[in-house]
C-alpha cells in the first residue's frame, strides 16, 4: 500500500461533504472552512477559483481543483464579483456581515444555489480528516491544483455528478468512494507531470529497485525487514540498496519502515475497537510497550494520548448549517 492508496485506507472520505451546487451570474462563494482537502469539479459553465495566495484561474466543464487547507479561497462567476456568501467550519453558511443566509437555498437532493437551473454546476467534495499515510503526499502539494479536461480525460467527473443527486440506501458510501477514486486519479495524473515537483520518495517508486523495496516495506510493515532480506528480494547487493534507496527516497530503508509504521499506527489508532497491542503487532512491533515508547519519542505523545485527542476533537458544526436538510 503506498501513499496514494492510503487515501483509501483508514481514514478516508468517509462522512465526506458532498455537495452540488447550481448557481447563476452574479455569484461568489467565499470559502474558509479551514478543510484540509477540498475537491471541486465543474460539472457544468465556467467558474473561477480565487486562492487566498497568487492569481485567480478560469476553470471550464471538465476541470477539476484541489485546494489545500487550511487557507481560504473564493469561487465565482467573475474575480471582481464580491461573494455573497461564507461558509464556516462546520459548513456553516452566513452572508459576510456574518448574518442568516437567505439569498441561497436547497435545490433538492445534496444540492444548493440560487439557481436550479444554474448555468454553472460544481461538485464539492470536502475532506473532514485526512490519513497520516498520506499527508506527507498531500503536505507537498500546492495550495491549489488545477487539472484542464484538455489534458486529463475521465469519467469519474460525470459519474460523481450523477450518483449525487440520488437518495437510495447506501449512497452516501457510494459517494465517498466516488471521491476517493476521483480525488486518486487527480493526483497520480498530477504528480506524472514535471511542474508538480513530486516528492522524492513518490518519484523513486518509478525506479527498479528501490521502487521494489518501498512496496515491500508499505505492503507488509509487520514483517521484520532488514536491509539484506530487501536487497535479496532486489536482486542487489545490501550496500548497493542502501545507497541507492538513500540516494532516492532521501532516508534509510529502516529510518523509512520507521515512519511509516508509526503513521500507518496513528490512522489504525483512530478505530474505536483498535488496542494498542494489537496495532502494534499490525504495525511490526513486538509489544504495546515497544510501539508506545518509538511512538511517544517521535510523535510526542503516547498512542493512547494520541487517540484520546482525536476522540475529543469537535465534530462539525450543523445546527446553523442551511444545508442541514439535505440527505446524508
């Protein structure tokens, strides 16, 4: 498993936002709901994407974005359009003196705008939480992507703009893959591109040898790997895949297994029903106190503080959310 299929492990979209909204011109979204990762995909007409840092950018049917929190932005129909409405942590929505919105409203299933007829369709899709397996990935990221349907063909646009709108039983799951795998063939196409200046590590997977060993280390981070059993399963000498996978990746192959074990053990800690015995031996250390204590020195917290802090972290707020009425 490497850190792109992470997003589809642990804590992924699950209980994602999702929404469709359908608006006319004039219009513009004012954006500061400090998400971690957003996905907009225009369905329908144009828009525009104002990040909190450097130009705006047109976007057209076809395109995607993905914004990076925790910074605001702004979509509109025109850069010089001032937004009629913000929308909070929580997704809760007020006009920008801070008062009820009333001018925006449902349009019926998981959709909302001013028009239901809009000439401008966009699908939202909101991380609440990310994975710790693939923040490293997604930390790299600008804080705003944009991929042109020129030059990135898939289906997964319309099909998520058609699973939306309906309201059967088990769609909000539907949905949440719909988001993964959408949000997944955006990145793999974006990091293939020279100006995305993927991280070394997610480039190295493209190299014989030390591409072997990272799938190695992330398909099994139980076994007790060593840097001889690794270059055996390569076909090179121990000092050869050392230096090489140092080289690429920028760490040791066991300062690499490191890591990644105790960050695939903080997303498998977040499961109500996980103890930490049993992370631990998942994750390939010997005992709870072995992994707590590699955990405490790293992390700066012990696993169970660590779960107790994401247990007590504040749920979204929705009681003002105008959208409170759309399904689930």
């Amino acid at each position: 498993m490497d850190a792109v299929a992470g997003l589809l492990n642990g804590p992924r979209a699950q209980g994602a936002f999702l929404l469709r909204s359908s608006m006319t011109a004039p219009w513009s979204l004012r954006i500061q709901d400090e998400a971690p990762l957003t996905l907009v995909a225009i369905v329908e007409g144009d828009a525009w994407v104002l990040p909190a840092r450097g130009r705006p950018v047109e976007l057209h049917a076809g395109d995607v974005a993905i914004l990076r929190g925790p910074d605001p932005y702004t979509f509109a129909d025109d850069p010089g359009t001032p937004p009629q409405a913000v929308i909070h942590p929580g997704q809760r929505c007020t006009t920008p003196d801070g008062e009820p919105l009333t001018d925006l409203g449902t349009l019926g299933v998981r959709t909302w705008g001013n028009n239901p007829d809009g000439a401008t369709v966009l699908v939202t899709g909101t991380y609440q939480e990310l994975s710790e397996i693939c923040r490293p990935l997604l930390d790299s990221l600008a804080p705003l992507v944009v991929l042109e349907s020129q030059v990135w063909r898939t289906p997964l646009v319309a099909l998520l703009a058609e699973e939306i709108v309906k309201d059967e039983p088990g769609q909000a799951a539907v949905l949440d893959r719909l988001l993964d795998l959408l949000l997944i063939a955006a990145l793999r196409t974006w990091f293939a591109r020279p100006e995305a200046e993927a991280p070394a590590w997610y480039q190295a997977h493209s190299d014989r040898v030390v591409g072997l060993a990272l799938r190695l280390l992330q398909d099994d981070p139980a076994h007790p790997w060593t840097v001889a059993e690794l270059a055996g399963a390569a076909n090179i000498s121990r000092a050869a895949l050392a230096r090489r996978f140092t080289d690429l990746v920028g760490v040791p192959p066991m300062a690499y297994l490191a890591a990644w074990r105790l960050a695939l053990a903080a997303d498998l800690l977040r499961e109500p029903d996980a103890t930490v015995g049993a992370v631990a031996k998942r994750v390939g250390y010997g005992s709870s106190f072995a992994l707590s204590a590699a955990f405490k020195r790293v992390r700066g917290v012990s696993p169970r503080e660590h779960r107790a802090r994401v247990a007590a972290a504040p749920a979204p707020v929705v009681a003002t959310n105008p959208w409170r009425r759309l399904p689930a």
